[in-house]
C-alpha cells in the first residue's frame, strides 16, 4: 500500500462500482476509507450471483473489486439519530463521495446545498447516471446504458452486418471513476491552497462523452459518416478484425498501408498482389477495398494464430490477438508487471483479481486487504466519534447502525 494519501479520511455512500471504486483506489493510496452502508449491505454484496459467483460473506469474489481496504459502517439514514452520526463522521472528514440519487439526497437533508454551512472544509464528490439537470437527471442508470448505449460506442464500434456487442458490466463505471477520482485530487489541491472544500459532479453519460470524444467528433453530420459501418466500408485494408486457421480473432492496427502493405500481403501468402498500386496503395486499397477484405479474410482463415502473430512481430506494427475473458488472468505479462493477485478468502478459497496498476517511484507498493464484514468497523468508529458503549449499544438496538461482533 501507498501512503501518498495517508491521514485523508473518505466517507463513501456508495454503491455498485463507479464511486467505490475512486474510494477504493484512495484506500490503496493510504487514505481511511469508511463504507457508509444500508442495514442490510451494499447491493454489490450480492451481485455475485448475477454472474454465478460465489457472494456468501467469507467468499464474496466480486465485492473486493471496488470495497478493498476499506471499514464498514452500515447506518440507518433515515433514522434521526443514524443521520447524526453520519454528520458527526463529517466533522473529521476531507472526502465525502457518493451515488445516492440527488432528489434523496435532498430529502435527507445531506446535499450539498443543506451541509456546506456546516462543513466548509468537505469535499462533496456526487455522482450520477446523466447529471444533475436536464431531462433525465432523476433517471437510475447503469453504465451498459447510460455510458455504453448512450455515447454511441456500441453502435459505432459494431459491424452492420451483425449485432451490437454487449459489454461486461462495470467497465464504463470503472474508467468514471478515475475521472471523478481527478476531480477530487484537483480539489483536495484547491482546498490546500485556499481552505475551502468544494462540490463536484460527474455522471457516467458525460463520461462516456468525454472517453468517446472521437466516435462523438466523426459521428457529426457535416463530416458525412453513416454508422453501423459495413465491414467493408473501411479506410484501410487493416481495420477489420480477421479470423485465424485455429478460430481466433486478430486485431491489426496498422496505418501504414502504403509504406508496408507489401509485407502485409507476403505474409498473408497474397504475392500476386505484391506491387500492383491497385492493391497496396492507400487510394487503390480505398477503390478495391471490399475485393482485398474479402481476400486477406479467405488467406488468414488458413493462417495459424502463432504464425500470424509471429510475422506481425517481425513487421514491429500493432496487432493483438482477442483473448478470452478465461486468458488474461493468466498472463505472465500481469503477473511480471504487478497488475494481478492471488488472494485467499476466510473460507480458504483462492481468487486472481486485477489491482490498481499505478506504481510510485517505479515500485509497486500495492497491498491487498480484504472488503470489509458488513459493521466490522461501527463499534470502533463510533467510540471514536465519542459515543460510549451504552450509547453504541443503544444505537445498535435501535437499528439506527449495525454494528457487527
């Protein structure tokens, strides 16, 4: 674990993934990290079952995704006296961040607007589906729909020729989340500077607008583009993706056309083709562009995946093979770099998760702590916000916090 955020303290009200994940990425930073939760648990406790994985309380795969490092202290928002304590937690905290929606917010007295008077040095970090304006402000929305289906990406990156692929869930709440975590460090600066704390917002539809910015630009009007885009409806010969002899999809990225096409269609086995500017030219590939896909389709179906890529290598270009979501845990490339770890659950079963990839000083310094038990923390949190213990008893028995042990 990093300490470069050590001594901040971030109360989180989050759910799912986008805003636990900026918090997360804070607690591998060092910061204190409290999860402020329903009675009964954040929903992502259970979303394990969703994707048929195991969610029981000592094996819970998914939830340590965004909730590592972090103590749990689960409140009764709507109780008068959990709602104190979640104010008097303000009172020593630099972060709040949250994704309750804003109309709730307001009805428990805890937006911006209400406790700024209060808290004048808190960062308030808000984070929705569509923003806080607008038509669809109230609008729930996860980040399939509101940052994949609605930027575009889905339709833009798709083939006319078949249907639009589904991404895995929480890829687009994740890339949110570093977004909101920037906006919360430039903040935190503002507030070295001048004292004063801040409110922010992001939501996943502006986001995915700002990540698609290209797909946003190229898909106006005025610059004449028409999307789904037919597979042959390609500026170079290289754009597809291409099918190998042993059925797997390789991604070549290769601008350079005109000045390596030849050894491109060498290593294809397409040498007839070898010279001839109707072909390995950019405005004779632009002319026969659907004669030569259709072609380096037919030569790559009979090309095994290791000789393809091996030639690729040789040609120093970009290109990839697909890999399947059963590969990347297993790659030596993550594993030498850092980006993964084996980590062994109370129950004795074992996980490979990714973690957060940044290293300082060229050091990786990345530890991992298990999510925490819902309530492991509230009695201890508490005695430190000064209630007693008849007082946390109290509060316990009044459902107004859970507190667990």
């Amino acid at each position: 674990m990093s300490d470069v955020l050590k001594g901040l303290r971030v109360v989180e009200l989050g759910s799912h993934v986008a805003v636990p994940m900026a918090a997360r990425i804070m607690a591998d930073w060092g910061a204190e990290v409290i999860k402020i939760e329903p009675p009964k648990g954040e929903d992502y406790r259970t979303m394990g079952r969703t994707y048929d994985l195991p969610h029981s309380e000592d094996h819970n795969v998914m939830f340590q995704l965004g909730n590592a490092g972090k103590k749990s202290l689960p409140i009764n928002l709507k109780s008068p006296e959990g709602k104190e304590v979640l104010l008097k937690l303000f009172e020593t905290t630099d972060i709040f961040l949250t994704n309750t929606r804003h109309a709730s917010m307001e009805r428990l007295g805890l937006d911006y607007d209400t406790i700024k008077a209060r808290f004048p040095k808190l960062i308030y970090a808000e984070f929705t589906a569509f923003g806080l304006t607008g038509p669809d402000k109230d609008r729930p929305g996860f980040d399939i729909a509101a940052y994949w289906a609605r930027s575009g990406a889905l339709i833009e990156w798709s083939e006319a020729e078949s249907t639009p692929s589904k991404p895995m869930g929480g890829f687009g709440d994740s890339t949110s989340g570093s977004m909101l975590l920037a906006g919360i460090l430039a903040t935190l600066y503002k507030r070295d500077k001048t004292g004063q704390g801040g409110h922010l917002d992001l939501s996943l539809y502006g986001a995915a607008l700002w990540y698609n910015a290209i797909g946003v630009l190229i898909g106006q009007e005025q610059f004449g583009h028409h999307y789904p885009k037919s597979r042959y409806n390609q500026y170079l010969p290289t754009s597809p993706l291409y099918k190998t002899k042993d059925g797997d999809w390789v991604l070549i990225s290769a601008w350079n056309w005109g000045s390596k096409s030849d050894e491109f269609l060498t290593l294809f086995g397409i040498t007839d083709w070898v010279g001839n500017p109707e072909y390995n030219t950019i405005p004779g590939a632009k002319k026969n562009i659907k004669i030569i896909i259709e072609r380096i389709e037919k030569a790559i179906a009979q090309i095994s995946t290791k000789d393809l890529l091996a030639g690729l290598l040789k040609m120093d270009v970009v290109y990839e093979k697909l890999a399947n979501p059963s590969e990347p845990y297993k790659d030596p490339q993550a594993w030498e770099n850092g980006y993964l770890r084996e980590i062994t659950f109370k129950n004795g079963e074992k996980a490979v998760v990714p973690v957060l990839p940044l290293h300082f000083d060229g050091k990786d310094t990345t530890t991992f702590t298990m999510a925490p038990h819902l309530g492991q923390d509230s009695a201890a949190l508490l005695k430190e916000l000064g209630y007693s213990d008849a007082e946390v008893k109290k509060l316990a028995q009044d459902g107004a916090v859970i507190v667990r042990g």
